[in-house]
C-alpha cells in the first residue's frame, strides 16, 4: 500500500465522517469508501469530463441551482450571498472517486486513528469540559466519553473541520450526477442554513464532502440534530463547544442511543461457529446469554446495563477479530456506517473513562 494513499483516507474519515450523508454503504461494508479513480498522476487537475460531465457546463448548471433555490423561496440576498464566490471544485471529485489500492486492516487502521496520543488528549478534553460533559449525558443518556470520542474522530477535537467553501463543493458534487439528487438536497440545506443565520455564506466552509463544523455534520444533519448547548439562542458547531457537545449528544439519542449500555465487547467465536450469524440485520440478534451458549466467550467482562439483544460482527479485513455489539453500536453506525469507525470510537470511549 502507499503511504500517501494510506494517509489520505485516514485523513477522510477522521474528517469528513459526514453525519447523516448517506455516503457511506451499507452495514455489512468495511469503510466509507468512495469510488476509484483511475487517474495516474499524469493526467490534467480537471477530470470529470473524461468520466461525466464536462466542467465547462458547470455555469449553467449553477444558474439552474439558482433558479431552483427561488423556487423553494429563498430569498434574492441568500441566494446572492451563497453563489457569490461559486466555483467548481475539482478536489472533491477526486476525493469522492479516490479509493485504497489495498484494503486496510482493523489494526492498522486502529494503530493510526487510535493513538496513545489521542486519547492522553481525550482525557485532558473531558477533564476540561467535565462539568459541561456531564449536563448533557443527563440531558440525553449519551455518556460523556462517547461524546468526547466522536469530537476527536472527527475533527481532532475542534482542530481540523475542513477548509472548502461548502456550497462550491456541495454544487460541485450535485453537478458530477452520480448521486445528484442527494448532494442537491444538501446544498438546499446549506442555503437553509445561511437564511436562518446560523453563519455568513462566506464563512461555511468544511470538508470537501460538505461535513461542517467541530462534528462534521452535513447541513442536513445540522438542521435536524443541531441544538443551542448553552441558552444563547444560537447554534454554532464551528466555535462553540458546548453546542457541539449538545449537538453531538442529540444526534445520538436522536438516533437511538439506550442509556447506561455499553457499545460492545471483543470475543473469541467458537471453531464451529457459523459466520451466516455474523451482522447487524434485526433477526441476527440474541441475547448476550444466547451467544455465550453458542460458545462465544467475552474477551473481557461485560459492563453497564445488560442488553437485551446483541449481534456478531467479523469485520471483512478484521485480522481474525471479531465482536459482540449492542443497540448503542448499531447507533454509531448511522452516524458513520463502516464497522472501523464504530469500533474505533467504541474503544476510545472506553479508554477515556478508565
């Protein structure tokens, strides 16, 4: 594997997890991958006309956004205001076709996001924030490490939120046409965003993918599970961490979170044990007590309220390892749907409240 490619995927999901995106696959898939490319190195900085459309027509079809946006009736100033500095990104087509030559490993990808270093700064964050934390896990029955995990995943704890102006990018990915309709719907939200004045149109900016903020959450994401943490009337994932918190929290318990459980646990299967049983579909579940009768011992002791469902899930590329899951990780997975992200914020929620 290359190193530079390694690097910029890692980079891609520690920011651009893209709450509620719909860019990840399905349960069953490893990582958030996106499409290949297969640009050599030699070939020109604009690309998409050897695969789609051609930039050229990037200019009419952002007046038709327009158009589209009165529509809906957002108003003359918004509108102005959103496309003044419009331009087309061509970073974001490649990154969103861009995929590993070779596939990453669980404990590769573990011993990169998942960092001594990271966590020693996990701890000094939710020893900080500890009072703040601590109001919304009573607010919503999200625990403050779960919080705290998710911030640092994906934006390094506030430090790396993305540098793109998010409605070029968002324009630019509507305009590629392989899922027009989805990144169309999160630009409208974007324009939402700008009229209600959560934040000047010239500063949105995020990842190239259109995540936003110290959460990384799409404008859709941001309009649904966005919550004012601290009476201000306002709410501002870009500055703010106490609406960060609140709004990571929300999300969750939002989503489903229960509670007092915990994500998962490691375990060792059986020889025999029948990997059809493995995954996350609802008539997979038993009870914890269920899998241990089939042979399938805990790694370590379980902890919290005790679930009353549970599911199997050998990650492909796993290294042979595999884990015992509950609703909470089922949860994660809505928020970024790769087994690697959840597991890895699994663990470093776990390792902050040691």
């Amino acid at each position: 594997m290359k190193l530079p490619v390694l690097k910029a995927w890692l980079s891609f999901l520690l920011t651009t997890g893209c709450v509620g995106s719909g860019l990840a696959s399905s349960f069953p898939v490893i990582s958030v991958a996106p499409a290949a490319s297969s640009s050599t190195g030699s070939a020109p900085d604009t690309t998409l006309s050897q695969q789609g459309r051609d930039p050229s027509g990037f200019p009419a079809y952002v007046a038709g956004l327009k158009n589209s946006a009165k529509k809906q009736g957002f108003d003359e100033a918004t509108i102005n205001a959103a496309f003044m500095n419009i331009h087309f990104v061509d970073r974001a087509i490649k990154s969103d076709r861009s995929q590993l030559e070779q596939t990453v490993t669980l404990n590769d990808y573990l011993s990169r996001v998942l960092t001594a270093r990271k966590i020693e700064r996990g701890r000094e964050e939710l020893s900080t924030w500890r009072s703040q934390l601590d109001g919304v896990a009573g607010r919503s029955g999200v625990p403050p490490g779960v919080v705290v995990a998710l911030w640092g995943m994906e934006s390094q704890f506030g430090a790396v939120q993305g540098k793109e102006e998010i409605v070029s990018a968002l324009a630019t990915l509507a305009f590629e046409g392989r899922r027009e309709a989805f990144f169309t719907a999160e630009l409208m939200a974007a324009l939402r965003i700008i009229q209600q004045q959560h934040i000047p149109a010239e500063v949105l900016k995020g990842s190239w993918a259109g995540a936003m903020g110290q959460s990384q959450f799409m404008p859709s994401a941001f309009l649904n599970y966005g919550k004012d943490g601290d009476g201000d009337g306002k709410i501002d994932i870009w500055n703010n961490v106490a609406d960060v918190f609140a709004s990571i929290a929300n999300y969750l318990q939002q989503e489903g979170w229960q509670p007092g459980q915990g994500w998962g646990v490691e375990v060792t299967l059986p020889a025999d044990f029948d990997g059809a049983q493995s995954g996350l579909k609802t008539g997979q579940a038993k009870t914890p007590e269920g899998w241990q009768q089939l042979g399938v011992k805990p790694n370590d002791p379980l902890s919290g309220t005790p679930p009353t469902r549970a599911w199997i899930v050998t990650p492909q590329d796993g290294d042979g390892r595999s884990f015992m899951v509950y609703d909470n990780f089922r949860t994660l997975m809505h928020w970024n749907r790769s087994y690697y992200f959840a597991i890895s914020v699994g663990m470093m929620a776990d390792a902050l409240m040691e």
